[in-house]
C-alpha cells in the first residue's frame, strides 16, 4: 500500500493502515472524472458517478469520507444534490466540496448555503485540490473521533449509558418494525464493594476494566453492545437474539469472567471475582419501550443474587 505520493501524509489520524479514505467522485463529463481519479487513486479508494442521482443512490448504500461534486450537471444539480445530503442523518455529516468552472462569489456562496465545505474551480490544481482534501478529511475524522467518544466510558472503554440508552430505544423500534427477539442482559460484580474496601479504588478500577474487557470478547457480532449501566453494573444489548442465544452468552460472559481468575479475599461464594447476570428477552416487542424489558433484567439479577451469587438467571417479558 506503500507509495510515493504517502510522504505528504503526515497526519497520523490520516495513516491508519488498511484504511484508504473513500471518495467519490461526481462529474457528468467523464474527462474530469478521470483527471480527479489519476490525482485521487493512489491513496484513496475513489468510486464515481457522472450525475447527481447515481451519487444519492450510492451514499444510500456507503457512506464515502468526502465527495468532490460538479455544480452544473444535466438533471439534478450539486446544490441540489448537496442540499439533499445534508437533510439526511445517513449522509449529512459527509464533508461537499465543489469543482465548478464557475468562479463567481454569488455561486461561491450559494454553495455553502447548501452545506458545502469548500468550493474549487476548474481545472483544478492537483497539488491544490489534493492539500483541501487532505485538510477537510483530517476535520471529518477528528469530529468523528469526537462523536465517538463522547459515547464510550472512559474508564473501561466500553459504550457508556448514555450509548446504551440511545441504542436500546433504536434496537427496540428496529425489532418492533422486525418481529424478532430482543435479548438484554443485565449483570453486576459479586460483593465489589468489599472489593473496592480491601483491595482499594485503584484495583477496583483495573477490576472494571479487566471484567469490561472479558464482557467485550465474549460478543462477536457487531450490533451487539456491552456497555458500562453504572458503578459495578454492565448490560449487554443482543438484538435478534432468542432467550435460549441470550443464555447461551450470560453462561460464557460468567466463566470468562471467573477464569479471569482476578483473586478476591472478600467473596463469600469463591476465590476470585465474579459475576451475577440477569437475563431477560422480548419475543413480542410492544409500543410501551423497552423499560419492561430492563426491570425483567433486573429482577432476573436480583434472583441470581439471592439464589447464592455467581450465576445467572433467565426470563421472557410476557
Ligand atoms: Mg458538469
């Protein structure tokens, strides 16, 4: 993946490996197609559309990093095309730069009214439209790292509540719409406070962030979320899961955790930290939200604890 033109890539947010910046380029004359793709294709992956239409159409379907878009085309033109992807939450936060011939501030401006970030004209400079692309791609990926934090904990590193909440009401409406099983679990460190008492707050941490981790690498599709609920409490988000799959992942949650093998002189049930998991799923999703779903979890826990601790029991709202 290696080239020459990398050495003015000197923006590590930019020089992740394995992932080339997608672009895409929006022109109706194939020329000037060709002359972005010959000054884009070595470190880009470049896709191309030669009218506004086929580029909605695309960013329908992948969302490219940033789009380099011609203001007149034949049936829809860029402002237009622009003004449409800005009104979408799929595609409103990919960065718009025009390339027109036209070089007239009132054009100028009326493209940054409809969402644009910058504005070039043809033909275009290489070194010059490759510099604005460069910067606008830095911008894109500090506000997405940003977006990005704000919704993990920073303490273990998983999804915070506030992810959680967010991506359990959208979870609970996709399965709404689906009709397919949603399963949570909800699941708390055995006597922690002990814990925290002899050990300190120190190892309390580095237990958060053990136990966050084991949770972490027991899941293995990409929708399903473990995330911090608050203090010793974790929960796990399984959408299309039934009661029997949601089980199946509490019971290898429980042993990851115990196999951690993190001692703890204080439990009364075992030698090392453990976990308590309640598990609970919605074969038949209804319109009040999922709050009924959460205090089943909940309860679940609460049996789990009272019947002796490290284990976990299991439930179907109804
Ligand atoms: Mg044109």
């Amino acid at each position: 993946m290696s080239n020459a033109s990398d050495t003015h890539r000197t923006n590590p947010l930019l020089d992740a490996p394995e992932d080339r910046p997608c672009l895409l380029l929006v022109d109706d004359q194939a020329i000037n197609i060709q002359t972005m793709y010959q000054i884009f294709h070595n470190d880009h992956e470049v896709f191309m559309a030669t009218s506004g239409t086929q580029a909605l159409e695309f960013c329908q379907n992948k969302q490219p990093d940033l789009i380099l878009l011609d203001v007149i085309m034949p049936d829809l033109d860029g402002y237009e095309v622009c003004r449409q992807l800005k009104q979408d939450p799929l595609t409103q936060d990919i960065p718009v730069i025009f390339v027109t011939a036209q070089d007239n501030p009132t054009d100028e401006e009326k493209g940054l009214d409809a969402g644009a970030v910058d504005f070039i004209s043809k033909p275009v400079n290489p070194k010059v439209v490759r510099a604005r692309v460069r910067t606008h791609l830095t911008l894109k990926r500090q506000s997405d790292l940003l977006r990005s934090l704000a919704f993990v904990d920073g303490l273990t590193g998983v999804a915070n509540r506030r992810n959680f909440d967010e991506t359990l009401a959208s979870e609970w409406r996709r399965s709404l719409r689906s009709g397919q099983t949603l399963s949570l679990i909800i699941l708390d460190i055995d006597f922690f406070k002990r814990y925290n008492d002899h050990y300190g707050h120190q190892a309390g941490d580095l237990c958060l962030r053990a136990v966050a981790n084991a949770l972490r690498k027991c899941i293995n599709r990409s929708h399903d979320l473990v995330a911090r609920y608050g203090g010793e409490e974790f929960v796990c988000i399984l959408p299309e899961t039934p009661l029997s799959g949601a089980e199946t992942m509490a019971h290898e949650m429980e042993l990851a955790v115990r196999q951690l093998g993190i001692a703890h002189a204080r439990s009364d049930i075992a030698d090392v930290v453990t976990i308590s998991l309640g598990v609970a799923s919605a074969p038949n999703p209804r319109d009040e939200g999922p709050e009924k779903l959460i205090s089943t979890a909940d309860n679940l826990l609460y049996a789990a604890k009272q019947a002796g601790r490290g284990q976990y029991k299991t439930g179907s709202v109804v």
